[in-house]
C-alpha cells in the first residue's frame, strides 16, 4: 500500500530524517536509513539520502511500511524518573519562552536509540517546562561531551536555529584536554577527513581555530572553534595530529579508560549567536571530573 505526503511550508528545508520522526513515527536512525536505501521511503519518487532537505509542496512517498510494529519493538522512550527530571533541570542555564540551553552531562544521549536510551529529548518531553510545547533539537553533541547544548521550544525557533547553524551564525567553543604537546600554539586545523555510509568512503573537508591555553610535555588544554560541523571532528583532527583526547575510546590510544572510570574530556564551553540584533552568549561550567584531570596533568584553565 503506498502513501503519500506533501511538505507543508513549515517544514521547509528540513531534513528527511527529521520530517519523518515529525511526522510519521519517531524510530530509529537506522530503521529510518534502511527504508530510504531499500525504497521503502521515496522524495518526489527518487531514492534519497537521510540528510537531503525536503522543500515546500515536494512529495513523499511510503511503501507498504508497518511504523508502529517497529517503533514499538525498536525504539521505547526512555521514562525518566522524578530523580532524574530534577537532576536535569538543575542543568539548565537559559530557560525563555523559544528555547532552553542546558549544561549537557557526559554520558547522556541528545536522542534516544537502539543503544542509548537515556537522552535529553526524552527528558524533557516529561518536565513542566515543556508542558505546553514539545523539545526540538537543532544540532548534535556527541553522548559523551559534555556542555552547551540548545532545545528549542517551538517549530519555528527550531527551523531558525538549524539555518543558523548550517549557515555557520552560530559559534561555538570548545575544550579539550589532550595527550602530548600540542607543538604550535595556535592556528588552523585543515583536514580531509574520512567517513563511512553504508559501506561507502566518503572524505570531507574540516577546519578548526585552536588555540593552546595550557601545556606541559605530557598534556595540553587546547581551546577549538570549529568552523566546519563534521562529525566527531574536533576528535579526529586530535587523532591525527597524534594528540587524542583524554577519555576517548574511538579516537585514542586504546586505552581503557572505563576501567579506570575516566570521562572523555570533551566539552562545549561556549555558544554565541544573535537573532534579530540581540546577542546571545551562553557558556558552562566545566565538569568536576574535568578540573580534576587539569590538576592531575598540573594544567591551569583561566576562566575569561
């Protein structure tokens, strides 16, 4: 049986991925992929990719697809308790009538999934802060950096932050405690990086601005605002400059670091935009775990 759809211009450019959690049923990242792979999910009767953006009056097309069989097997929300809504909610560092900004903890997912379940969408779908909207997200951070992270309360704010983003209006800073010495202290990082989609390799261009705040022959604390938004990024170009950070088990030195319960030491510090002539500025405190590893690798952050 086939369905069809047409984008209402409220969703315009927005990703498939995004219109069909929306709008038909909120599964999996994978569930979501396989269907657009196999067909099964078709824009304007051609094969897509996840990320293609769908425009005003376009055409989506389903094929014979059992959403609720699978959302219920794959995909539960994650309930949080009333521990855990009053734990997140004491993160919040901006709470207005558009958007909140939280202080994200390592460890939490943004979204739920097969793998994650506790996640900040979640969340707050369950706080009185959302009781007459619902969380959109408008960019990602990984689940184990912790930081600044943006949920807008309504659709429009939601669109409107994601073209911020992707038109690059909105800045963000990050900290890293790294390995090594990073040997120059400031610059550039500008580098072809690689990833895999469905078995295929694709390479993108990344840059970062970096700046050294803070080293010694064993460790820096290095300060990044990454210019371009790939993913893990900020991790990869570390990699390969042979200064991975702390904590990190994909891009590292195959250390264990959940034995010895070491975090990753990752965080997004400050986010800086403007809407409608007025600057926004947000920034978060730094982890207790992450003062603590300064002060093991005898390294000083000066809060400016």
């Amino acid at each position: 049986m086939k369905k069809s759809y047409i984008i209402d211009s409220k969703y315009n450019d927005m990703r498939i991925d995004r219109w069909i959690r929306n709008n038909i049923a909120n599964m999996p990242q994978g569930f979501i992929e396989k269907l657009l792979r196999n067909g099964k999910v078709k824009l304007n009767k051609k094969k897509v990719k996840s990320y293609t953006k769908v425009k005003t009056n376009d055409l989506i097309y389903l094929f014979d697809i059992n959403f609720k069989k699978k959302v219920e097997n794959k995909n539960k929300k994650f309930l949080p308790s009333k521990n855990i809504l009053k734990e997140s909610e004491k993160l919040i560092i901006e709470n207005n009538e558009n958007f909140v900004v939280v202080n994200k903890m390592s460890g939490t997912s943004v979204q739920g999934g097969t793998k994650s379940k506790k996640n900040l969408i979640d969340i707050f779908a369950r706080s009185e802060i959302f009781k007459d909207s619902k969380p959109f997200t408008v960019h990602r951070l990984d689940k184990e950096t912790s930081g600044v992270f943006i949920i807008a309360k309504n659709r429009e704010t939601a669109q409107l932050l994601t073209t911020l983003f992707r038109l690059r209006k909105i800045h963000k800073t990050y900290l890293g405690l790294c390995h090594g010495e990073i040997e120059k202290n400031s610059g550039e990082w500008n580098q072809n990086l690689i990833r895999y989609e469905n078995g295929k390799k694709i390479i993108e261009k990344s840059k970062t601005i970096y700046k050294v705040l803070d080293k010694n022959i064993n460790s820096s604390l290095v300060e990044m605002k990454p210019i371009t938004g790939r993913k893990h990024q900020l991790r990869k170009q570390l990699f390969t400059i042979e200064n991975p950070i702390i904590g990190d088990q994909k891009y590292g030195f195959n250390l264990n670091y959940k034995s010895k319960n070491i975090n990753l030491m990752l965080h997004s510090y400050k986010i800086k935009f403007m809407i409608n002539n007025h600057k926004y500025t947000y920034t978060a405190q730094l982890p207790d775990y992450f003062n603590k590893m300064l002060k093991v690798k005898r390294l000083k952050f000066l809060n400016s």
